[in-house]
C-alpha cells in the first residue's frame, strides 16, 4: 500500500479543539487503490476524520479507514534532530574530556620539573649553570603553568556550558515524546478510479488539546481609541502546525447539538421514606458530541482541473458568519508548533471614537474615574478577554473587556483623573424632638464639591445612594436635591451627570430623612 506525501495545509482552531486540513497529490492508474496518510497523532478525534478529493483523474472515495501504528523510536523528525543534537553534544564533551586530561598529565610533569629544585641548585653550585639559565628555566616553568592553567580553565567552562545544553535539550526531548508518543494513527483512502489522472486527496479531522483566546492592545490618542485584536493560538496535539492557512471559529463543537425540552415539573407531599435497596449501577457511555463544523464530504472527487490559487492580500482577518458563529481568517500563513507555548497571530487592526467622560462615587472614595465609552463600529465581535490599555504611549495597566458585538457599547476604565477632584462633607444630621405616634425621624444633609482643574470642560457622573429600607415600618424619604438628580433607581441609588467649565467648581446637595418606631433599633444608619 503505498504511503501519500501529505502536509498541513490549514487549521480552523475552536475555543477548545482544531479541525486539520491535509493534502496530498498522487498521479493515478484505472483501479482499486489503497493510499496511506501516516504519521498522524494520537490526539486526533476517531469520529471526526473525513475524506474529499479532487483532480483530472476520474475517481470515486469507497471509504477512509484508521488503524494505528507503532514505531519503535519517536516517528517525529523534531524529536530525531533533538536526538542527533544531543549526541553532538555527547561527542564534544568527550572530546573536551580528553583534552582536559592531556592538558592535567601536562601539568603534573610540569610540577614534576619544578619539583626538581635540589637538581637545578647543584648545577648552579657546580658552575654548570648560570644564574641566567637558572632565571630562564624558572620563567619557563612559570609562564607554561599559567598557559595550562588557562586552557584547563577554558576546557572546564566549555564542559559547563555543554552539560547546561545537554539538559536543555533532553528536557525539551522529554516534552517532545510526552506529546508525541510512539503510536501515530494511519488513515487509509480507498479510492476506485476510471480514469487515469492526478488526484488531490483532502484529509480532515479533529485534534485536542486546541484552543485561542483574544488578547487586545488598546492604545487612546486623542479623540481616537486604536485596537489591535490579537488571537492567542496553543495547541498540544503531537504535530507541528507549519505555514498553515489559520482560521479562527467562535463555533463550540463540544456543545451537544440538542434543543434542550422543559420535562413537567411535579409538586406533591413528601413521599415516606423507602427501605434503603443496595444496587450497582453501570456506568452510561458519554456519547462523542458531533462537531458543528464538520460536514460528510461528496463521494464522488471533482474532475475539474484546481485552478491556480492566491492568497488575497488584507490588512485584516476576513470576517464570515456561520448560524451563531464566527470565523476570523487569518490574511497570512502561520507557523505554531506543538507544545511550544502559545503564539500570537494578529486579527486585526482598527480605530474607534470613543466619548469620554468621567465616573465617582466618594461615598466610597474621593476620587474621579476617567472611562470611556466606546461603541463597536468594526465587523468584529470583541469576545471577553484581556486588554492592556495604553494612552499615547504611556502604559495604563489590564483590565479585562466585555463581549461585544457589533454595534453594541462597551465601557473602559482609564484610572483615576487628579485633575478632577471631589469631596462629599456631612453638613447636617437632625433628630426630631416631637414624637408623632411614637416614631423617630432623622434628617441628614450631604454637601458634594467636585471641582475642574483641566483646561477643557470635563462631564462627571456623580453617584450616591440612599438607605433602602428591609422593614415596613422603616421609612426612607429623599426631602430635597439640588440639582435633581438624572436617575433615581428603585434600590435608592442617585446619579447626577455635571458639565464642569475648566476651573469651575460644581455642588450637589442632597438631604433625606428616615423614619421608625421608637421602640425599634435600627442598625446600617451613620
């Protein structure tokens, strides 16, 4: 059965899973052939492999079978340049190993020859050697015992570097056969052909563990909230992913593709309690949800001739809509490998007008929050995730965002603003002297200050609240404000939205009262 060259073409990846193109070319006789797609991995989803074609020839799929197989080293070429790295490595050491023993047995002669002192001494008094001899001789022993000292030095940090890349290279050989163990599955295509051609086989199928996350860059300037929308792509599944066309889905095919139905909801008296009965019960087989993204291909191969295929040149991720999901194509190629960490691809780039205001609350803290309030105008939906916002080029921190379609509103914090400052005083609390049919009444009165040390004028959102009351006998009256507040909500809570010229300075007062019977201790008021 002969083995089909075949390489990745494109990946869609899922929020938990990938769906992997592959194809492969094969010129082709009339009859029956059997054409393998080995070395595909483990991770692969059985249910999920599907087969197509195309090409001249005139073919028909009879089926796709899948069979695994077992090798008795790690079939993956990464793995096998690991393996031929580290005996490179082994090989050197050895040879630096041998070396640092030379370099040791020349330097115990040397300290054998300087250990002749008594001999050198005894030429000296016999007048068979100068005292310049006798210098030169010490010179020489000195300079050779640096000289060796050194390249015993060098040979002993190239030893330390090389056990230091050694390590490296067999714990990312351990991770690598981790993830790629030494089973692969092999599809086999069985294809009947009539007419002699050249044939196109596509293999698809399901892999885990697969996922992307958005990540996004928020950069204000000015009057202009710049987003770049990146897409974090990790995958585990034992093959790398190199130059694949990569497509980013919203779609979650591990979602049961049921309409859930509401069963009657009974009510009844407490039924007695039955005699305790002890049974094993078996386990029920978790059915394999259907991936939504997957269709039955046509068994019968298109005979027309694949016309030449170009990559369109876009500054973004081409946005399509499949029912209730989306899909993100990615204009380049992309290169992410298995188990190397996640990889970041970018979706696209666009700018929106934001309307920028600012929010406090200092019943809680004195302090004024600059947001923004920006309304999605891109075809892009913005999926929860992590933002770091940047103004001009000062970096803001991160904070998350919300989902957001398109057309739909989104709010971001932009940190404290000391330009705008605010404070909320007690100013008044009264308790009424006259008891009217036993109950008491307490005033209070609020002063808020919130002053524009900007050259613009700023708009605030001032929000406070009232007590809200748990008990019928506790009354919560709001008796006056100025000015009226712009909301007033159902569980008491205020909002004034204020127009502040630059340096001017704006009070809201507010003044209610709550009302009990004397008799009761009512807890929460200050």
């Amino acid at each position: 059965m002969p083995d089909l060259a075949s390489a990745i073409d494109a990946v869609t990846v899922f929020p938990d899973r990938a769906r992997v193109t592959r194809r492969g070319r094969a010129t082709l006789e009339p009859g029956l052939h059997l054409l393998a797609i080995s070395s595909l991995p483990m991770s692969l989803l059985a249910d999920s492999v599907r087969a197509a074609g195309r090409g001249t020839a005139r073919a028909r799929l009879l089926g796709v079978g899948l069979a695994v197989q077992h090798f008795a080293d790690t079939p993956a070429h990464s793995a096998r340049e690991l393996e031929e790295k580290i005996q490179a490595v082994l090989d050197a050491d050895a040879g630096l190993a041998a070396e640092a023993e030379g370099l040791a047995k020349a330097q115990r002669a040397l300290d054998g020859l300087a250990g002749q002192s008594e001999v050198f001494a005894r030429g000296l008094a016999l007048r068979n050697r100068s005292t310049a001899d006798q210098g030169a001789v010490f010179d020489f022993l000195a300079e050779r015992g640096r000289a060796l000292q050194g390249e015993i030095l060098a040979a002993g940090r190239k030893r330390r570097e090389l056990a230091k890349e050694r390590d490296r290279l067999d714990r990312e050989l351990a991770q690598l056969r981790a993830a790629r163990p030494r089973q692969r599955y092999t599809a086999t295509v069985e294809v009947e052909v009539s007419t002699a051609g050249e044939l196109e086989i596509e293999l698809t199928y399901a892999v885990q563990p697969a996922r992307w996350q958005p990540l996004y860059d928020l950069r204000l300037a000015g009057a202009e909230l710049a987003v770049t929308y990146l897409a974090e792509v990790t995958h585990s599944s034992g093959e790398d992913w190199a130059g694949v066309a990569l497509t980013l889905s919203t779609a979650r095919p591990a979602l049961a593709l049921v309409i859930p139905e509401l069963d009657p909801w009974y009510v009844g008296p407490r039924p007695a309690a039955p005699k305790a009965v002890y049974r094993s019960a078996a386990p029920a087989a978790a059915p394999m949800a259907a991936m939504a993204a997957m269709e039955q291909p046509s068994f019968e191969l298109d005979t027309t001739s694949e016309e030449e295929e170009t990559l369109l040149e876009l500054p973004s991720a081409a946005v399509s809509e499949s029912g209730a999901a989306l899909t993100y194509q990615i204009p380049s190629r992309a290169d992410v490998p298995s188990g190397g960490g996640p990889r970041k691809v970018t979706v696209s780039t666009f700018k929106l007008r934001p309307e920028l205001d600012a929010v406090t609350a200092p019943r809680l803290e004195p302090v004024c929050y600059r947001r923004a309030k920006v309304r999605n105008e891109s075809p892009y939906t913005l999926l929860p995730g992590q933002a770091q916002l940047f103004e001009n080029e000062d970096y803001l921190g991160a904070t998350p965002l919300e989902l957001a379609a398109p057309g739909q509103e989104f709010e971001l914090a932009l940190g404290a603003d000391e330009r705008l400052r605010v404070e909320r005083k007690l100013i008044g609390r009264d308790v009424d002297k006259t008891l009217l049919a036993d109950r008491r009444r307490i005033r209070y009165k609020y002063r808020i200050e919130v002053e524009n040390l900007r050259d613009a004028a700023q708009v605030v959102f001032v929000r406070d609240q009232l007590p809200v009351s748990r008990h019928e006998q506790v009354k919560v009256k709001l008796d006056a404000a100025t000015p009226q507040p712009t909301k007033h909500s159902d569980l008491n809570q205020l909002e004034w939205k204020l127009t502040l010229a630059p340096a001017a300075k704006v009070a809201v007062q507010l003044e209610f009262s709550v009302e009990f019977p004397r008799a009761m201790d009512v807890v929460g008021l200050v």
